[in-house]
C-alpha cells in the first residue's frame, strides 16, 4: 500500500485563497448594490411646485395629486395636443373613473403675469368644457430642468407617466396611445406597495 501524504500548507493556502476571493466578490456585490441607482432616481422625479387648474382649483404637485398613483399626461409645446387626445380616448379616461389623471401643459415661463394671463385665456378658449378644465394645469417652469428632473427625453413627445406623491415617475412612456405602453401604465397604476 502507498503511504499518502498531505501538504497542509498548500491545503490552507489554497482554502485561504477561496474563501479571499469569496469575500472580495461579497464585497464588490455590496459595494455594486449601494451604488446602484435605485428605481426613482433612474425614471426621475416630477419636481415641485403649485399650480391652479383650468377650473381655478390650486394645486400642491406632487403632494397634492388626486390619487398615491396618478397617470399625468405631460405636453410642452402646440400642436401635441392630438397625441394627448389619443391617450385619453385610448384609455377612455372620461368614462373610467378607476384612473385618477391630470394634464399638465409645461411651458417656459414667459415672465410676466400678462403673459400667463394670456395662455391661460387660449387655453380656456381651447378647452370650454368644465370636465376638460378640472384636469388641465399649466405649467410655467423652466421646461429644459423640468425634462432633466422628470427624467424625460425631450420636448418633442407627449409624455404619460404614473407619479406618486412623493414626485417617483413610477412609469413613462412617450409618444401617441399604444395598447402595449397602456398595459404598462395600467399594470403601474394598479400595484400595490406592500
């Protein structure tokens, strides 16, 4: 019979070696975790700020939104309003009170009361209906901060996006109602947090 022989100084080397490694890779999995951006950070945050709708109703955003999850249909510029119609006959907002919604038209600030005054007027002109009024807030900000804050692409696109009360774009999606994208923002607005 042949005698075995142990080497238990590489035996601990080696065991030392593994569990080193094993410890550096826990280590830079945490590291990697705290790190991370979390999720409200990566979709971006609607700023604050106090609005009035169209109805005269004043507005704390986001802690005043009407609902923990609102759907906020957001455009910057004229001539978007065609996309925002076809998210509101696409999820049929009018008729469907399970989602609470506001329209929100961001605009820079022309600077002047006169000026907002006369938006304002457009807009009520546009909008005669007092359904359309309760929902739709302009918006006078820095339009440029608000797209970075909210985590959004740009000006060009309407956006629908499910915030929360503590500003989370919780959701986002851009462009003209497609069926798709609603069932996302359905399936956002109807988590629960546990």
């Amino acid at each position: 019979m042949g005698q075995w022989t142990v080497d238990w100084e590489s035996v601990m080397k080696s065991n030392v070696s593994y569990l080193g490694a094993w410890l550096a890779a826990v280590a830079l999995a945490l590291a990697l975790a705290l790190a991370a951006p979390n999720d409200a950070s990566v979709m971006g945050r609607l700023p604050s700020f106090m609005s009035q709708t169209l109805a005269r109703q004043t507005m704390a955003v986001p802690e005043g939104l009407p609902a923990d999850r609102t759907l906020a249909l957001i455009t910057f510029q004229r001539g978007q309003g065609a996309q925002v119609e076809s998210w509101i006959q696409g999820l049929n907002l009018q008729n469907d009170p399970s989602i609470a919604w506001v329209r929100m038209s961001v605009r820079n600030d022309p600077g002047t009361p006169t000026a907002r005054d006369a938006f304002e007027n457009r807009m009520l002109q546009h909008h005669p209906a007092d359904a359309e009024r309760a929902k739709l807030m302009p918006v006078f900000t820095d339009s440029a901060r608000f797209v970075r804050a909210a985590g959004l692409n740009g000006t060009d696109q309407v956006y629908a996006v499910v915030v929360n009360r503590q500003g989370e774009v919780l959701a986002r999606v851009q462009g003209e109602f497609d069926p798709a994208k609603a069932q996302t923002l359905r399936e956002t607005l109807q988590a629960h947090v546990f």
